[in-house]
C-alpha cells in the first residue's frame, strides 16, 4: 500500500495507543479490539490487491492477463480494443514476451509492469498460440489451461477473433497476413502532417457519406500497399518515409486513418 495510505495511518495511532499504558498488552486492554478490526481491513484490502494482479485488465493493450504457474495468459480480448482491432491475440493464448523482455516465471503484475515501462514505443509480442496449426489444442499448454480452467470455471477459449466468423479464412500473400478492412475515402489536410490533423480528417471523409470499398491492407517491408478485395486492383501504395503519422479517434476506435506528406 502507499505510504499515505490511511489505514496504515490508523494502525499506527492503534499501536500507539496500545503502549500508552506501559505494560504488557493483554485481552482485556480496552484498544486491542479495534486494533484487530483494523488489521482485519488492512488484510482483506492486501487480498483484494493480489487478486487484482493475478486478473488485472490492461486498457493501453485491450486485454485481460491471469498469471498460471509463472505463465502470462490472455483470458478477455476487451471490445473496441487495439487488441481486438488487431485481430492477432486470442484469448487463451500465453504473452511469451515483449520486446525481448521474457515473461517466462512472471510474478503477478509484471506484463502490466513492462507495457507501463514501454508506455509509447512500439511493441513487439512474442505469443504461444493455443492453437495449433490444424486448428487443435496444443498440447504443452494442456496443463496450464487445466490450471486455468480451475481457477476461472467460467473461461473459454476464443477460436477467432471476435468480428470475423470461424470458417472465414485470413488472406496470405508472400508468407504475410493480410489485413480486410473496409476503405473509407480521403481528404487533403494541407501541408502540415502531425497527428492533429487526423481528428478533423476522419469527420470529413465520414461526411462524405461514399460507399465503403472492401480491400486489403499489406504491411510489407518498406510499404504498405491498399487493393481492392474483389478485383485486386491497386489503389495505393506508400513507402513508410511518406507517412507522417497514424492513429484512430477517441470517439470511434475501430476507424485508423494514416497521413501522407
């Protein structure tokens, strides 16, 4: 607990009463009571701590971890997330790393430690898939899933992510994942290409009111390159030196949009 904590605060003055008579402390000294109910409250709020690390949600990434035997699982994708944008982390699925930081052995709390520490780098997670490439259980984590399942009766194990059916297959291409999404428009925002300039560029093309396009986003190398889904015409591609900034709205998550200079 912090240091101003007020219940340690109270325990102090407890003790100190305690001693003001000088003797030994005994049954019948009329403080020791409410010393016990205080130690009992600093107890329960300790437990209420522990239980909150070993399943404690982290909004910076949209997921819910639970610490099994030194393993860090995914056990909630939380909606409208980056997580769950993402379409990449499956709960059920054990955080391995992040950025070369192995969470193998972790204590309860440390991922939430090391996202906190890596707060505004980019992030790179190294998973253990549940899944194995034929779509089965695989079998090294069955006893930690086992564990898991006892601790949490009510968990399951997520088969895909939560906005693209079971059966409907990821697009590869080049040995790389393909992401759908649906092409909204664009606008021109001037000369000046900082992040600012997103908040008010995402309203005007909504107001446009255009028909969506479905298309895939490839992520390659030193580009990213837009294709229409249907005809896999090339609608754009643009090295990464060109891009100024990415990022969403506050107000409507799963929309990105990106600026060119």
């Amino acid at each position: 607990m912090a240091r101003k904590e007020p219940l340690l605060s109270a325990l102090k003055g407890g003790v100190l009463r305690l001693r003001e008579g000088g003797g030994p402390c005994t049954d019948t000294s009329p403080h020791l009571a409410s010393l016990c109910q205080l130690l009992e409250s600093i107890l329960r709020k300790g437990l209420r701590r522990v239980q909150y690390l070993r399943d404690s949600p982290v909004p910076s990434t949209g997921m819910v971890l639970r610490y099994v035997d030194g393993r860090v699982f995914v056990t909630k994708v939380l909606p409208e997330s980056q997580a769950e944008v993402d379409e990449v982390v499956l709960a059920g699925d054990i955080l391995d790393e992040i950025n070369g930081c192995s969470l193998r052995h972790a204590f309860p709390g440390q991922a939430g430690a090391v996202l906190q520490r890596l707060k505004g780098q980019p992030l790179t997670v190294r998973l253990l898939r549940w899944r194995w490439h034929d779509g089965t259980l695989f079998e090294p984590l069955l006893p930690y899933l086992k564990a898991l399942k006892e601790k949490e009766p009510h968990f399951q194990l997520q088969r895909s992510p939560r906005h693209r059916g079971e059966g409907e297959p990821r697009q590869l291409q080049g040995g790389r994942l393909l992401y759908n999404l649906r092409y909204l428009g664009q606008t021109s925002v001037g000369t000046y290409g900082g992040k600012e300039v997103l908040e008010g560029a995402i309203p005007a093309v909504l107001e446009r009111g255009l028909a969506a396009r479905e298309v895939l986003f490839d992520v390659k190398e030193a580009e990213v390159l837009v294709q229409e889904k249907a005809s896999s015409k090339l609608l754009c591609r643009h090295p990464y030196p060109s891009i100024s900034c990415v990022g969403r709205c506050t107000w409507s998550p799963r929309i990105f949009a990106f600026c060119v200079v």
